[in-house]
C-alpha cells in the first residue's frame, strides 16, 4: 500500500498520536510541519478547523487535517466552548486550566455539572475540497481531577463513572468526541478513494 501524506495541523502531540491510530489502517500518514500561526477567529469548533485546515494546505500544498476541540458546560452557558485552551490565560497550563473550570464549578450540585466534549476536525484539500465533521461525547465535570492519561481536561471529564484520563487508548477512542469525529473522518476519505 502506497502511503499518502496528510499534514497535520498542530502542535499536539496527543492529537497527532490519536489521528495516526485512526488514519494510518486507511493508507494515510499523519505528518506535522512547521505551519503559520492560525489566528482563531471563528465562534464555532467548526470554523476554527476550517481556518487551520485551510491556512495549512496553502503553506505545504499537502491534503491537511485540522482539530478544534473543547469542552462546554451547561451549568457556565456554553463556557468554555472554543476558548478552551485560553480559558485561564495564555500561558496556563492543563492544570490550571481544571482548576478555574473546578472553582467555578464549586458550588454546582452533580446533577447540574453536565458537559461535553467536541472535536471538530476539517480535511483541507488543495483542489479547494474540504470535509468536516464534528463528533460529541457527553458526560459530566468531577468535582477533582482523576486519573493519569489523557491531556487538557480529561482527569476532569466523566464519562459513566471513569474521567477520560482514567481511561485506556483504546476505551477512549471508542467513546471520545475525537474518536467520533476521525471515524466520520475516516468513513468520507473513504467516500473520497482513500482505502
């Protein structure tokens, strides 16, 4: 099998080893590039994706895969939603992001600490093609950080009874919103000649 090339539109580590789990049995290989700064302007997951998607296909002339992610919290209308990564200030950390959502989060009872996950991710093509999906994992915020996989707000994030971060590879794939999102993924690629 010829492997075709698809960049990858971040940063993350944990998001290239994710995609790669999921694309490479379809014939694709995931590989990064140093890529401009996307400035991220849109006010949905979706837009956002596009955006990176986009700005990467027109700097390596590569099909390029693109991920807007976060978490959104009934209980703060929406919040965090796509200011996730910003949420406790540009240069906090994973930890200090769980513990402003978890201070505000402090007087909910569990019943109203509903939340979910979303991970819109776009494939840019440099026909001008472009596919996005978006996947939604429902659960809860823990009231303290559980577990030690996983990364951003997984030790936080309920899902049944385990957090994401308590989790394997494997379970977390099967339920997460990225999961979700890279098998609709993988399903147009293959929709697109990709087996």
């Amino acid at each position: 099998m010829v492997l075709k090339t698809f960049v990858m539109a971040t940063h993350n580590k944990h998001k290239i080893t994710e995609l790669q789990r999921i694309l490479e049995p379809l014939g694709i290989q995931v590989t990064t590039a140093e890529l401009p700064e996307v400035e991220e302007t849109g006010t949905t997951f979706e837009e956002n994706a596009q955006l990176k998607a986009r700005s990467a296909c027109r700097a390596t002339g590569l099909p390029s895969v693109a991920d807007d992610s976060g978490i959104s919290v009934d209980a703060l209308g929406g919040a965090p939603g796509v200011y996730s990564a910003r949420y406790a200030g540009p240069d906090a950390t994973d930890a200090d992001r769980n513990q402003k959502l978890l201070c505000e989060l402090q007087d909910t009872p569990d019943e109203k600490r509903t939340a979910r996950f979303v991970s819109a991710i776009c494939c840019a093509f440099p026909d001008g093609d472009e596919i996005t999906v978006t996947g939604v994992c429902e659960g809860r915020v823990a009231r303290s950080p559980r577990g030690e996989d996983g990364f951003g707000y997984d030790p936080i994030f309920l899902v049944e009874k385990k957090t994401y971060a308590e989790l394997s590879p494997s379970e977390k794939d099967a339920v997460s919103h990225r999961g979700k999102a890279l098998r609709q993924l993988a399903e147009r690629l293959r929709e697109h000649g990709y087996e």
